[in-house]
C-alpha cells in the first residue's frame, strides 16, 4: 500500500464489509492535482487519473472498477445492480447488495457519507455538499437502502469544517425554510455572512430520519492541506474518494 494514500479511520463494520477514504498522497498528478487525483472532471491528464484509479483497485484489492458517477450537487441515487446504462450515471448517491462491487463518490470539501446495514447485505455513498442535502441526497438514500433506518450504520468522512465554510443567506435559508431547528448549525461571522456546520447539518437529517450509529465527521478538508483537496482552499485542484464494498467473507 502506498504511504498515507488511505485516511485511518475506526468504523465498526459488519463482517464482509469494507471502506476506504483517499488522501490526496500517493498518485501520479502533478500540481495541481498533486498527487492522487481521482477525477476526470477537474482538468487533470486522463492518462494520470486512470494510473491513480488503477492503482486504488490495487491498494483496496478491488475485483471490479467503483462505481464512479457523474456528480451534479442533487438528490438521485443511482442502483448499481440495476441494468447498465450508456455512459457514467448522474447522480450524487449510490447504493448496492452485489459482492465485489464498490459504492463510491468523489469530494474536495463536500460531505461524504458512507451507509452499511447492520447485516451487511446493503451498502450505500453519498456525495453530500450544501446543494444535496438541502434537497434531501441523505433522506432518499436511506429510501434506496430499503431497511428501518435503525438498522443502518453511516460514516461522515473528510469536509469542509464550519470555521471555513461561510455562506450567504440563500444557503441558510434552504436548510432554515425546511427546519428552523437547523438554525443552530449556522453563526454569524463579521461580513454580515454565515458559517455553516455541515457535518452537524448531516448529523441532524441523519438523526431525524431514525439513523443514530453515526461515526466519523472529525476531519477538515480546508484546514489540512498536506492530506486532502479544498475546493475552497485551492480553487483548482483535485478530488479524494470515499469507497464502500461488500467482499462476501
């Protein structure tokens, strides 16, 4: 395994139930994808991007390539046990039963939140920035899994954390209009702004819809530079991966 390439991190998974974060150490791209760029999307050679996603199937002994998706900041979940379709499906959420096939989605300061139920027959990801949680990519993700919500367990990995995150009104007013208890998340800042807790945003939804064996949601992506891509931070730059499979042992 290369160096640093994969985020250590506990998540008390079910027996045949595996998951992974990438850092943005131990690819090939150069500045400023450095290194381990994943994405097709941000301007980086293609050539570099396919050695990095080759060289992730290596690392997480993956039988299959992921699940990549076409990410439009929405609430669709795509079922990748469902017939193929013709080109990357678009969508910000992703869920499957197949053994050896990995739910994945990309980020560099949105939220990713990784779902498994409790048997380990059902796993799911979800690519949640401001624009997808607002408009529900957590709620129909739950749905798409097809089990109570207490028998979910879900994982908020990597974000842009509430000291960076500052937002205008239109933003809080998407997550106020729906929840005025959401109202808490947000603390106005000096520029007559806001910012914004995503995580605890997330955490919230989750907590609502009945999900409550939440893990992880303690790193920053804009605060640390040397290990993840910001968007924010960077402008341009590349994307991480949050990755979870069923490997049937």
């Amino acid at each position: 395994m290369t160096s640093g390439a994969l985020l250590d991190f506990a998540w008390p998974l079910p027996r045949g139930v595996r998951a992974a974060f990438t850092t943005r150490l131990g690819g090939v791209s150069v500045a400023p994808w450095d290194t381990f760029n994943l994405a097709l999307h941000v301007g980086d050679a293609a050539g570099s991007v396919a050695d990095n996603r080759a060289r992730l199937r290596q690392m997480l002994d993956l039988r299959a390539e992921p699940g990549w998706l076409s990410q439009v900041h929405g609430n669709g979940v795509h079922d990748l046990d469902a017939q193929p379709s013709s080109g990357i499906p678009e969508a910000d959420a992703t869920v499957s039963r197949r053994t050896g096939q990995a739910c994945v989605i990309m980020v560099a300061d949105c939220l990713p939140v990784l779902f498994a139920t409790r048997d380990g027959t059902r796993i799911g990801a979800a690519h949640a920035g401001w624009r997808g949680l607002a408009a529900g990519v957590l709620e129909n993700t739950v749905t798409a899994l097809g089990v109570a919500p207490a028998e979910l367990t879900a994982w908020l990995g990597p974000a842009i954390y509430q000291a960076n995150f500052e937002v205008g009104d239109d933003v809080r007013e998407a997550f106020v209009g729906q929840d005025a208890g959401s109202g808490r998340h947000f603390s106005p800042n000096s520029r007559g702004r806001w910012q914004a807790d995503l995580v605890a945003l997330a955490r919230r939804r989750l907590s609502a819809l009945g999900v409550s064996d939440l893990h992880g949601g303690q790193w920053c992506t804009h605060a640390d530079a040397a290990r993840f891509y910001s968007h924010r931070r960077d402008g341009r730059g590349g994307r991480m991966a949050a990755l979870i499979w069923r490997t049937g042992g």
